[in-house]
C-alpha cells in the first residue's frame, strides 16, 4: 500500500483491498499507542469492507459488538481506500464511543463530527508518513479535496448554499456562500481551518 497507489497493481481489487486493511490498521495503531484499544476502550474488533453499494468513497457503520468501515468498488481510476480517508472513517468510530456527537440527527454536531474525523484522517496519514499536506481526500483521483488552510477552495462539496462556488466549503461559522443547510462536510471546513491556524498560527 502507498500514499499515491500508481500502476503496479495487478488487480484494482487486490489494491483496495490491501491498502484498505494496511491503512486501518495504522489507524488502529494510532489509537492504541495513545492508549485506546478500539474505540471502546476495550479491544472492540473493527472490519474493513471493500466492494460496497454505498453511496460515497467510504462509510461508518456502528454496531454494538464490532464497527465496520466499508469502502465502495474500485472502479479503476478511483479507489476509496486512501490513507486518509480510511483513517476518517475510523475516527468516526472513535467519536461514536466516546460522545455519540451527532447520532442525534444534530446537524451542526454532525459537521463537528465530521470535523474531528478530517483532522484525525489527516494527522494520521501524516504521523505515519512523516509530513503533513493539510488536505483530505486529495488521492482519490475524482476531483475530491477537502482543505485546511484554505476551506474556500476545496473541491466537490457542492450541497451549499452557492452553487457557483465550485464547491468550496465554509472557513468561519455561517460564511455567507459557503456554510450549508445539507452539507456536513463542507460546514466542517471551519474545524479544519481552526486547526490548522491552532498548528501553524497565523491569523484570520
């Protein structure tokens, strides 16, 4: 498995499957060397799922005894199982244990879910890799970016309240333009900008 997965893959099966359970694992690792085993604190078992019918790139999906992270079909170009993503999606994980932040319905809890599990996705790829991009999403190869020092830029996060944006999502609370009514990813944008100010200062 590798940050950019190039062409030496003989099957795109066998690339998201692999890269997928690789990257979950260095989740799971993360966690655990903070000393948190699973994410109830107590070995709860996750399993990967690749070749999904869900909607999107990748899913969290809660149950009681185990927590599934499900990947959509590689469709050749594209593969859902990047290093980040997954990691996202374990977080989830993580924030449903500890706090159930947004399983409520909640819409401005779920946009901080949905922030908690950017930062987490990125600060992990980047802890194992040994730098940090400040962007989510960037390898999936379909135009997806979610960034942290810039917010307006991203990409594909079209559910707001501008449609001519291209997609960018919200830098401060309600942005005119760019906060959403739907969109938990985009309205996340405030959370990534927040932390990449809190890691690099500056001002804004």
């Amino acid at each position: 498995p590798m940050k950019n997965f190039g062409t030496n893959w003989i099957d795109d099966n066998v690339r998201t499957g692999a890269s997928a359970h690789w990257y979950l694992g260095k989740a799971w690792d993360f966690y655990y060397n903070k000393g948190r085993a699973g994410s109830n604190y107590a070995y709860k078992p996750v399993n990967i799922m690749v070749e999904q019918p869900i909607g999107g790139n990748a899913a969290y999906e809660p149950s009681t005894y185990i927590d599934y992270v499900k990947v959509r079909k590689d469709n050749g170009t594209s593969s859902g199982a990047t290093f980040d993503i997954i990691a996202h999606e374990y977080t989830h994980a993580m924030v449903y244990e500890s706090s159930g932040l947004g399983k409520h319905g909640d819409f401005e809890a779920r946009s901080m879910n949905e922030g908690y599990a950017d930062i987490f996705g990125m600060k992990i790829e980047g802890d194992v890799l040994g730098w940090h991009d400040w962007e989510i999403g960037e390898d999936l190869g379909v135009g997806v970016k979610r960034s942290f020092a810039d917010p307006n830029s991203d990409q594909s996060q079209y559910s707001t309240n501008n449609g001519a944006n291209k997609g960018g999502s919200a830098a401060y609370y309600m942005q005119s333009g760019y906060w959403s009514a739907t969109n938990y990813h985009a309205n996340a944008g405030l959370m990534r900008k927040w932390f990449h100010l809190l890691s690099n200062g500056g001002t804004f």
